[in-house]
C-alpha cells in the first residue's frame, strides 16, 4: 500500500522549504561545493569508462548521481543538502545550455553566480513536469541580476 511518507519525492522535499514555501537559501560555499564534487564525480565518471572498452553505446551516455549524504559531507554546512541539489541543478542546467557563458571560466563558474543562486528566490516545485518557463526560478530576473552586477 502506498504511503505517501515513504515515497521519496515527498521525503526528498520535506525538508527543502522555508516557512513561505520558497527553496531554503544555502551558502555560496556550499553550491561551490556542489559543483566540485560534480565536476570531481564526472571525470571519474569519464576516466572509469574510458578504462572499460567493452562498454555499451547505453553505458557511455548513461549519467551518475550523487546521494544526499555525499552532498551534505561536501557542503560541510548546515545548508540543506536538498536545497543545495535543487539550485546547483538549476545553475548546472542554466550552464549548459550556454546561458552562463560569460560568467564561466575554464568551465568554472564565478563566484558571483554562486553568490546569487544561494540566495535568489526559487518558489515551490510543480508536481509532475514542467518547462522552463514554469521553473522555480525566475531565470530571466537571475541573468537580468547578473548581467547589471557587471556595471
């Protein structure tokens, strides 16, 4: 029988709002964390298929993921590793699709984006799917935000 206290989409978002529903902030240290241990995690990802020559075409492009005890022993904050999964994911994203560009570097990003995205307001998931323009994040404000921090 389902029990919707067990499900892990509602344990995984029990915990990743604030008293007004929005994403808890976090600290920049901890999505810079985040995305070390990503961009650490990936290349072991990559080195470990390389050594595999009888992979699959499947298991080339199969991604990895990261549980929530790594992320909160990364962060080594009291951010909450939830709220910390939810805003990298959303910068991860925005920088893939080439729209942090100039503020990354070597493929890192700058501080300042981190410094933004900690604290930026994320409101309430939508259950099931949704698109960009439905994402907790107002991204146009946050590139808007950006861009003027270069003045």
């Amino acid at each position: 029988m389902y029990n919707p206290e067990e499900d892990p989409q509602v344990v995984f978002f029990k915990t990743v709002y604030d008293e007004d529903g929005k994403v808890k902030r976090v600290s920049p240290a901890a999505l810079k964390a985040a995305a070390q241990l990503e961009r650490e995690t990936a290349a072991r990802v990559e080195q470990t298929k390389a050594s595999l020559p009888d992979l699959s075409e499947e298991d080339k492009n199969r991604g990895f993921a990261i549980g929530q005890d790594v992320y909160k022993h990364a962060i080594q904050d009291d951010s909450d590793p939830q709220a910390v999964f939810l805003r990298n994911s959303t910068i991860s994203l925005m920088k893939m699709a080439g729209m942090l560009e100039p503020w990354t570097h070597d493929g890192i990003l700058e501080d300042k984006v981190y410094e933004l995205a900690a604290v930026f307001e994320m409101n309430r998931f939508p259950e099931g799917h949704f698109s960009i323009k439905d994402h907790p994040m107002n991204i146009e404000k946050f590139i808007e935000i950006l861009k003027a921090l270069e003045k």
